[in-house]
C-alpha cells in the first residue's frame, strides 16, 4: 500500500517492537481497538474481527454465515448454501478454495466441502435464477451470496451496479447474508477506501487483508451489527489484532485519509489507464481490453495474440517492471498507491 521502507511504517513497527508486540486477545489491545474504531465509523459496518490473511476472514465470513442461517429455528434440518460467482478467489484453506470459482486452485484437493453454488460473474439474471431454484429445493436454502466488488485473479473484472444490486435484493428477500471479499480490491485500491462505494450497494459483510497494514500480516473480518451473532469462543485468533498488525493498519489508515493517497490513486489510475488505452489503440491485434479502477488494473490479450500474460510479465520483469498475471491472458498491475507520475 505504501511501498516499501516507508518511514511512518517503520515508526510505528520500530515503536512497538521496542515496547509490547504481542499479548493474548484475552486482554484489551489498545491500537486494535483504535483501528476497529476507525474503520466501523468509515465504512458501513458496526464490528470488526481480526485475524492474519485474507483467507482467514473469508473462514471467519463463511462461518458467520452459518451462525446467522441457524439462528432462525425454521432452518433446523436445512443446508445453507453460500452462492459465489465463476472465475472468483476466496482463498487456499479448504472452506474457501471450496467458495473460489476456478477449478484450477481445487485440483487435487477432493473432496471439497459442500453448500457452494456458482453463477456467472455480473450475470444478474443468472444470480436471480439460481437463489430461486436453491431455494426452492427440498432441504436446501440459500444463506449467503459471496462475491469480489472486483474481481482480481478472475480477470480484474468490476461488478456491476446491476449485478451488485441483484445480490442485494435477493439477499434482502430471503434473509440471506450479502458479503463482499475486499482483500485484493480494498482499502483504497480502486481510488475510494471500499471498493462497494462505487456501486452504493452495501453489504451485510465485507473482508479485508493484504493493504490493511501495509504488508504487514493481517485481516479483517467486518459485520453490521444484526448479523454479530458470534459468541464469547466461538471464533477467535491467536495473533488477530495484535500490537505490531494494528498499529501499522492505524498507520495505513491515515495515511489514506490525511496525506492524500486516496488522490493520488484515483490520479495516478487514471494515468494507468490512459497508457494501457494507448497500447491497446497501438496494437489492437494484441490487446483486447483495458479494465480495472484506481491502482488495480489490467489489459486483455487477444486469444490469438500468439503470447501469453505470463510471457508479458516475464518481459516486463525483464525491463524492471513488476506486474502479475490474472488468467492466461490478463495483465495485471497493483503498484503502491503512493506510485508517483
């Protein structure tokens, strides 16, 4: 998020390292509690739970979910399904690679856990039609629709309003949980601080991790209040919010808020994206597509552009520049936010 050797990130590692670094959740952590403060009054939720990785709040999510669905008596004896979309990653542990929507990540690793249905990535009438049949099903309901705001490794594909909307309504209409994974996309990535605030669509939930503190190992779990059905114990994490971790989210935190980073991304991606519609106007027998938002963006290569992404990012790293694949045919760029012009 802020590059590497940044002096406010190591100030706030140096000064807690010379102090107290880790003590156990069961006593109050003052910089945890300032982080959980800070971002339940800048973003739709009420509570947060904090953990190591991305995948760690998806779990954290994925659980939620059930606790919720089996709070109503109706469901005993019911399946909660979590619907997700194609072409999505939610993660390596065996519940979320169970949820991500690439059978490439779940080669090999059969049987993976039941109650995940897939639909098409910004299909809204799809989306519709396949909350309705599972619901309809004897023994069967839908607890859960799980989505990225934006797509990473599927692609760097933006939801759109109408599909994000579509998830909504359907989950309002059978009590069902809206949850937004934001690990890649989040925490001012696409230009704003949450990646649903280009759609307006709030969600029931919503995960962070990666930029949140910055490199730093972290993540973060966050809920509206009437969803907060964990109880004392029934999840927790060794070293989720610990001194070191929160304290440098604090420090990422306000750094996008008051030191103009949030600026500079929308500035600077709007830059990314000037260039990358110049390659492509340069060469269209090779580049199909431009697409992303902020510092999260990528180009598509035509199917028969006789290369492939990581032939791309093989060259470029050759050159100096770091880039990612996103498929075999999307290049992907997610410099620091703090990249100047």
């Amino acid at each position: 998020t802020l590059g590497h050797g940044d002096a406010r990130l190591a100030a706030a590692a140096g000064e807690v390292m010379s102090s107290v670094h880790h003590v156990s959740n069961l006593y109050y952590i003052p910089p945890q509690g300032r982080l959980a403060r800070a971002l339940v009054e800048r973003s739709c939720a009420d509570r947060v739970f904090f953990c190591n990785s991305g995948a760690e709040a998806n779990e954290a999510a994925l659980k939620l979910s059930r606790k919720f669905f089996y709070r109503d008596e109706r469901h005993a004896g019911i399946t909660p399904v979590v619907v997700c979309a194609a072409q999505s990653f939610h993660g390596r542990t065996i519940a979320t690679v169970s949820a991500t929507g690439q059978p490439k990540y779940q080669k090999g690793f059969a049987p993976l856990l039941p109650g995940f249905a897939f639909t098409p990535y910004n299909d809204a009438a799809a989306l519709e039609a396949l909350v309705a049949e599972i619901n309809a099903r004897e023994g069967e309901k839908v607890a859960a629709i799980m989505l990225e705001p934006l797509q990473g490794e599927g692609g760097v594909r933006a939801g759109t309003t109408e599909f994000l909307r579509a998830a909504r309504k359907a989950c309002d209409a059978s009590g069902a949980l809206l949850i937004f994974d934001e690990v890649q996309c989040g925490v001012g990535r696409t230009g704003k601080l949450w990646c649903y605030e280009h759609s307006g669509v709030e969600p029931d939930v919503f995960t962070l991790a990666k930029g949140l503190a910055g490199g730093v190992p972290i993540g973060a779990m966050l809920c509206k209040a009437h969803c907060d059905v964990f109880g004392p114990g029934e999840h927790a994490s060794t070293f989720g919010g610990n001194f070191l971790a929160a304290r440098c989210g604090e420090t990422v935190l306000n750094a996008l808020l008051s030191e103009g980073v949030l600026d500079n991304v929308v500035a600077r991606g709007e830059q990314l994206t000037r260039g990358f519609e110049m390659l492509r106007n340069k060469h269209p027998s090779v580049v199909a597509d431009v697409r992303g938002r902020g510092l999260i963006q990528g180009f598509e290569l035509r199917a028969d552009a006789g290369f492939t992404s990581a032939d791309v990012v093989g060259r470029c790293i050759e050159a100096g520049v770091l880039t990612v694949p996103a498929g075999p045919t999307v290049v992907r760029t997610v410099p620091p936010l703090i990249i100047s012009e």
